[in-house]
C-alpha cells in the first residue's frame, strides 16, 4: 500500500491533509522528527501562516538539512501552500528570511488592484483554474484534469518565472507559481485538502505518477 | 477574481438551528449531516457557528468538526465565542480552518493580533453582525442583542490592521428572513475593507445572490435558504453563470 509521511512540525491543519490522503485509501500518518520517517513513498510538508515562523519551526525540530538532502536525493516531497514556498531560496515576508533553497527562486508578496471591473485584493482567498505553463507529460502531473479549480488562501507567492513552474495561477492582471516540480520534488500554493473533488483529484494524481515514477 | 459561496450553519450543540434575525431559534437537525449535504452538491466553503457560545462561555464545535473531517474537504470556518489563543487552537487542531472572532473581539480588540500572530492573519476571520442606525452602521454582538455603540466599517478597517485575512459582515435584520441582502450594508463596508468580504443575511433566492457579488461582496454566506430547501446550490451556480458571475467550475475528475 501507498505510504504518505505528513511533517507535523506544529505548523498547519495536518489532519485535513491526513484525512484527505486517507480518503483515497491511501495510508497517511504524521511524523514530529526525522528519525519516524521511515522511507514513505511520499513525504508532505504542510504550512500555513508565515514563512518565517514555519522556517524556524521546521530547523528547530531538526528537519532543515534532512529535508534539503531527502530532496537531493531524490526522494518524492509534496509542500503544500507554505509548505511548497519553503522549498524556494528564500522569501521577503517580514525582511528577508531564507528558505530549504531545494528549488530556484524567491517568494513575495502578491500586489493589490483595482481595475474598472474588479478589485484584486490580498490575501488572496478564493478558487481558481491552473495556466499550463508547459506540457504536463512526463510530470508528476500527467494525466490531471486541467480544468479544475483549487482553493488559494495566501499573501505571498512564486511571482518570477520559474523554469521549475508546471502550472501558473492568475491574480488580477499578475501571474503566480501555482504547481512546481523540480524532479521528485513538488509544490501547490493550494490546498488540495480544502479544494473538494478536484482537490483529492489532485493528489490522486501525485501519488499515481510519484508510483509510476518508482516502477 | 472567482465570487465565493459559502453555506452557513448555525450550531448548538450537534443541531442544526435558525432563527430571523437571530431569534426564534428552531431546530432543524444534524449539523454534520446538512455539512455532508452541502459539501456533496459542490458548495465551496462552509461556516459553522456556535449559536449560544458566547452565552454559555465555550464553543462546542469541536465535535463536529472530528464527525466532519473525513468527509467534507473545503474550507471551514468556525465561530461563536471564541475568547483566546486556546480557544483558536483547540478549533483549529480539530480541523477547521479559520476561526471567526466578534464579541471578545470587540471586548479586547488585541484578541485578533494574538491569534493572527499566532496561526496567520488567514486564520482570522472578523465577524460583525450589522444593525442599521441613524449615523450609520453598528456593531452587535450576543445574536444581535447587545449594541456596542462601535461603527462597522472602521471597526472593520481597524480588525484588518490588527490582523483579520477576511470579514463576514451579516445584516441583523435580514438574517433568516429571504428578503435579499443589504446592498446598502454592502455598499457601506465594501470600500472599507481591503480584505475578502463575506456577506450574509437574507438571501432567499440566486439573485439576491447576484446582488451581492454586484454591489462588491467576494463571498456570499447562506443559511436558512439552503437549510429549508428554498434554494438549491446548483440553482445560484446557474443563475450566477447567466449573469455572467464567475464562480468556481465544477469539473468531473476523468
């Protein structure tokens, strides 16, 4: 059976991750240190609220250097929102703080409009639809409905473009990184437990191509 | 930027209640069964409140949001008399979300700092319930009880900079009572409110929904509408598609 490890690192709804993973039959449990991850098919790094808090939370449960060298390695990671931003070299949320570095580039804060039809408001909280930004075959997102739309809840986001970056997301007249994959390791500024049908869709997916990947 | 629509379900201890205008409180039946429903006709988030928590100085929601969390996979809010940290905590750790905070809130603004420096201003959802008086708008708390002598929008305004993501802003004399939104509510915070904007209280039909989007609300919060069967979800999908409001697509995974 498929075995997804989810980092409790004090940080995020880890039992909605847990629960979603659980619905598709997979087996999902959380671990609070590195020695209990004990090689899962997939390893998950939730997060929510600010970057800087789940950095420090993440170094002083001892997770920092063991997630740099389990994605190296090539080991399959799925961050989730900010959980995906940690991955990146850093992040202007409060100043500067630096990040796991694993992927290129930097997070920052998404930019407030208004336009005549609309105001483009942050934080960002809502659905919306992935923008392809290059084929998805071959990916860890292969074969995923490429209409569906996810749930946003974030301030700050993947906003240069990122060789790294497998689907874009519109905010107001702006583009963000909203799937990333560099290997085995992935990223979703969405949350797939809190986006419904589609959202389990979504890591049905991951953990079919992250299996396939393993074959 | 895609409008949201949220059902809300008024709690006291594992029912499902509705009054007008916060009175006359019915029972209606399993809070978590009406959750399940909604979640399965594709709403997009849902916003438990604990009716009588502040009554009663504790939130009970923490049992339907363990029956709920293996089976309803959207964003949920919970709300009703949440005083600290722990109570957010506690709420959170049991799988919602975001929490709405009011009455303590206004008590001891400092309330939402904590709790948004704590667990993110994403967490934080300010919620005002509206009564219209002769300067303006006004605050209430306790179900629409107790005026606060506190204007809506700047206390909304000031809830955004300690802190809220987001605010539900419902009309008092709407609620429960199908006669439509209050566009002049909407119309009085919408510009004050740099943050995500729910509004509720008095939808009956799709477009009173369609209203609110047009008058500048991000998000429409229904109750007793869904809850006696008046309006369907699937009908204010449709009615907002012929309007031309975008809401999230429903696509059936392959």
């Amino acid at each position: 059976m498929f075995e997804v490890t989810i980092i409790d690192y004090g940080v995020g709804n880890l039992t909605s991750v847990r629960n979603a993973f659980q619905s598709l039959g997979v087996r999902a449990k959380t671990v609070g240190n590195t020695r209990d991850v004990q090689d899962p098919d997939l390893l998950v790094l939730p997060g929510v609220g600010a970057f800087s808090h789940c950095m420090e939370e993440i170094a002083r449960r001892g997770f920092t250097d063991f997630l740099i060298d389990y994605s190296l390695s090539g080991k399959p990671i799925l961050g989730i929102c900010v959980g995906m931003q940690v991955l990146f070299e850093g992040s202007s949320e409060f100043g500067a703080t630096a990040g796991l570095g694993v992927i290129p580039g930097r997070i920052s804060r998404l930019e407030a409009s208004v336009n005549q039809t609309d105001r483009v408001k942050v934080p960002h909280v809502g659905w919306a639809p992935l923008v392809a930004s290059r084929s998805w075959e071959q990916t860890v997102l292969e074969g995923l409905d490429s209409r569906a739309f996810y749930y946003f809840v974030h301030s700050y986001a993947l906003r240069s473009t990122s060789p790294e970056t497998l689907a874009n997301v519109s905010h107001g007249p702006a583009l963000f990184g909203g799937v990333v994959g560099s290997g085995m390791t992935v990223g979703c500024q969405f949350h797939p437990e809190r986006s419904g049908p589609a959202g389990l869709d979504f890591l049905r997916t991951i953990v079919t191509n992250v299996s396939r990947g393993e074959r | 930027m895609t409008k949201r629509l949220i059902a809300r379900l008024d709690v006291k201890g594992s029912r499902l209640i509705k009054g007008v205008s916060f009175e006359g409180l019915r029972v209606l039946g399993s809070a978590q069964d009406f959750a399940a429903r909604y979640y399965e006709q594709n709403i997009d988030e849902i916003f438990f409140v604990d009716a009588v928590a502040s009554l009663y100085g504790r939130n009970s929601l923490v049992e339907i949001l363990s029956q709920v969390a293996g089976k309803v996979f959207v964003p949920i809010v919970a709300g009703g008399g949440i005083r600290t940290v722990e109570d957010a905590r506690r709420l959170l750790e049991s799988g919602a979300d975001k929490v709405a905070v009011n009455t303590a809130a206004i008590e001891r603004p400092r309330l939402i700092s904590e709790i948004a420096g704590r667990f993110g201003s994403q967490c934080v959802v300010l919620s005002v319930q509206a009564k219209r008086v002769s300067i303006g708008w006004e605050c209430y708390t306790e179900g629409g009880r107790e005026h606060t002598g506190v204007d809506a929008a700047s206390w909304i305004k000031r809830g955004v900079e300690l802190g809220a993501g987001e605010s539900l802003v419902t009309s008092v004399y709407r609620d429960g009572t199908h006669r439509g939104l209050d566009t002049e509510l909407i119309g009085a915070v919408a510009a004050a409110v740099p943050v995500p904007l729910i509004v509720g209280g008095g939808v009956g039909t799709g477009e009173d929904v369609v209203n609110g989007y047009e008058s500048g609300t991000d998000a429409v919060a229904v109750g007793s509408a869904f809850h006696y069967r008046r309006l369907s979800i699937g009908e204010v999908r449709r009615t907002c598609r012929s309007r031309g409001i975008s809401l999230r697509e429903i696509t059936e995974p392959d």
